[in-house]
C-alpha cells in the first residue's frame, strides 16, 4: 500500500486552509505508536502531557519517533508556563494544545511564549528545533516562528463566549472543542446531548468568523460527519491506547468465534 505523507512543516498552513485532517492521541509514552501513524499516512498526532504519563524524556523520545515516521506532533500540554511551552518546542514540537484557554488575554500570553518575533520566546538554536546548532540565528527564528502551531483548547462553558476574541489572536492557528470536559462541566452524560452540541455549533461559528479552523475529537465516522456538518476540518479520532484495544477487541471475537 502506498502511502501519501505530507511534510510535518507543511502543517500550520494545511490546517490554516481548511484541509481535512486526520490525527490520534498519543498515550503511551513511547515512540512506537507514533512511527506506526506515520507509517499510515496519519496527518498530525498529539503527545498527550496532560492526560498520559509522559515526562520530558518521553516527550522528546516520541518527538524524535516522529521524524521518523514523518508526522507532525503537537503536544497537549499539561502546564502552559512558558518554560514548558519552551521545551516542547525546542524538542521540535510541530505545536502545541493547550488545555483550557479561557480569554484572549490568557491566549496572548502562550502566543508570546511560543513565538520569537513579537514574542518573548527564549532562544537558542542548540536543540533539535535548531538542528543542534545547524540552524542560525536567523534561519531558526524564522523556520520556528513560521511552522509553530498553536491550537486553543475551548472546553469551559464560560470560554464559550471568548471563543471568538481568543480566535481571531493573531497567532492563534485553530480552536479545539473539548466536548467531554464541556459535558461534564454543565451536567451532562454525554458529549452529545443538546447544549454540548450548542456549544460546539458555537465554537464553531466562532472560528469561521475570525477565520480560523476547528479541530474536534470524534468517537466515529458518523460523529466526524456531524461534527464536518457544522464546520470542523482537523479530527482526532481514539487514541494509541484505543486503538489498540478496538483491534485486539476484534482480533479475540474472531478467535472465540472459531468452532
């Protein structure tokens, strides 16, 4: 089978665009399950931080697995200090996610910590975002400031109505729906019942009038064509983790059915 890549780098524009794009968590912290996404074409993982054990080390090893498997990797932050922003980043971190962005003035604040110019990004080209050194001042700042993606997380019901002031930062690349934490703040069971869906339409809304993309979790392809419906391009969709459990789920029944 052959498979389509794209380059990692290409990312931020292919998302700006509007491009359909496919993309997973990462849960485990190792770069196995990255190579394996590239390998099959996937668009963008993400690291997930802030709910998978992954420390530093294991971020950077999984950062590494997936030059080789030629993906880009965002990361989910679990922190949005400008320290660890800077870390990812430095590891060559396509973007970053960040969880729980509440107003654009939280949202100018990691903008300035993920960019050079017009920001207060800490500098050095020794890591591997600069080549280890391969890279010159210039020519780093430039590549990092042009590739670096940086996606809000909307997932707090009083975010809703910022979704728009937080999008139309410039430096702000796309909105994320958090639909689960948006269920479980206002009481619900389920990530689709009414008013999560309310305020996903909204997000939505949101992005296409400051111009910028939504990026949603899906469980299914029924659910991404919901989801498409109402305007969102980029999909994660399961996990490593899922994954996985999805395939074995299925490889057992087909073994229990044997007579």
């Amino acid at each position: 089978m052959t498979t389509t890549r794209h380059d990692p780098a290409d990312f931020r524009a292919r998302l700006g665009r509007g491009d359909i794009l496919a993309g997973t968590f990462i849960k485990t912290p190792s770069g196995h399950s990255v190579e394996i996404m590239g390998d099959l074409g996937f668009d963008f993982v993400v690291i997930d931080e802030e709910h998978a054990p992954f420390d530093r080390r294991a971020i950077d090893q999984a950062l590494v697995s997936a030059r080789a498997g030629q993906v880009a990797a965002l990361v989910r932050v679990a922190s949005s200090a400008p320290s660890n922003l800077l870390s990812v980043l430095d590891g060559a971190a396509t973007g970053v996610l960040v969880p729980h962005v509440m107003s654009a003035e939280q949202a100018r604040e990691i903008v300035v910590s993920c960019h050079y110019r017009n920001g207060k990004r800490g500098f050095s080209n020794s890591p591997r975002a600069g080549r280890y050194g391969g890279l010159s001042l210039g020519e780093h700042v430039k590549h990092g400031d042009a590739i670096t993606t940086i996606v809000a997380q909307i997932e707090d019901p009083e975010a809703i109505d910022h979704a728009e002031a937080i999008a139309r930062l410039d430096g702000v690349d796309a909105l994320f729906i958090g639909r689960g934490d948006l269920a479980v703040a206002m009481g619900e069971n389920s990530s689709d019942a009414p008013r999560v869906r309310d305020a996903a339409e909204r997000v939505c809304a949101a992005g296409k009038a400051a111009g910028k993309p939504v990026m949603v979790f899906v469980g299914n392809a029924v659910d991404a064509q919901a989801m498409r419906a109402i305007g969102a391009s980029a999909f994660i969709t399961s996990s490593d983790q899922g994954l996985m459990r999805q395939a074995a789920a299925r490889a057992k029944a087909d073994i229990s059915a044997l007579t």
